[in-house]
C-alpha cells in the first residue's frame, strides 16, 4: 500500500516538470520552417569567382526565396553529391528573398571538369533539398567559375 502512495505522489510531483518540457520542446519548433513553407533557390554563387585550380573558396552565397508570411528558422547547407561543402549555418528566413552566406568545407577544393551543388534546408527535422529552377554548377574554363550570362557584375 505504501508503494502506490509513494507511486501516486512521485507522479503528481513529476507531472509539472513534464508539463514544461514539452512546453519548452513545443516553443522551440514553433519558429521552426515547415514542410509546407515554400523554399525556392534564386542563386548560388562562390567568391572568389573565378577561381584557379587548387585555390580555396572564400564563401558559398546563397539567394533563397521564401514565399510565407512570418519568419522561420531553419539550417542550411550546401553539398556536391554526397558531400558537405558549404557548412551548416542556422538562419532566420523572412518573407521574400534572404542572402545567406556559407562558410566552405576546410578541405574542399574544385578537382575534375565539372561541379554542381544542392542547397540543404531543415524542414520540420527533415533534411530537404531546395527547389531550384536550374543547376548550379562549377565549370572549368581557363579558371573555375559559376557565373552565368545573366549574372549581375561585380559579384
């Protein structure tokens, strides 16, 4: 008998302690992007641009459009297949288009002909490529650039 009192009471007591952790939990995702919020790439580009063989990438610039109507927040990345080379940054995304810049991987450096990347967004816990309209890709020419014709200069 003296075990389900103890048992009764344990939980009355524990029951706030629950209460707020999933308050907590409940407060830190309610910022959080959405699987239904609407991520679209309008840009990637890398600086230096161009760049000669070997030489390190200063930073991956990111132009993402996002079409809701309050902030969320979310972590972005940038990977070449199986591989992250733009390092995941948290963000807050607001309405509209957000310029986001990522650190490059410590090690990653441009080797063979071609190049093309996928930007990453944390949807809801979920990892999700960002739709883009197009490919972003490195190609080598005489030096490595992502450039396209109707880029803006100076960028």
């Amino acid at each position: 008998m003296k075990w389900i009192k103890a048992a009764l009471l344990t939980g009355l007591l524990s029951a706030p302690f629950v209460d707020a952790a999933t308050e907590v939990m409940a407060a830190d995702r309610g910022n959080a992007c959405r699987r239904a919020d609407r991520l679209k790439i309008e840009d990637l580009d890398m600086s230096p641009d161009p760049m000669i063989e070997g030489q390190r990438i200063r930073s991956f610039k990111v132009r993402l459009r996002f079409d809701g109507n309050r902030e969320c927040e979310t972590s972005v990345s940038i990977r070449e297949g199986g591989e992250t080379v733009g390092v995941e940054r948290r963000f807050n995304l607001r309405p509209g288009v957000n310029e986001i810049e990522l650190k490059p991987a410590e090690a990653y450096r441009f080797r063979g002909r071609e190049h093309c990347f996928n930007v990453l967004a944390d949807l809801e816990g979920s990892r999700r490529e960002v739709d883009a309209g197009r490919r972003f890709c490195a190609q080598q020419r005489p030096a490595w650039s992502m450039r396209e014709p109707d880029d803006r200069p100076g960028r």
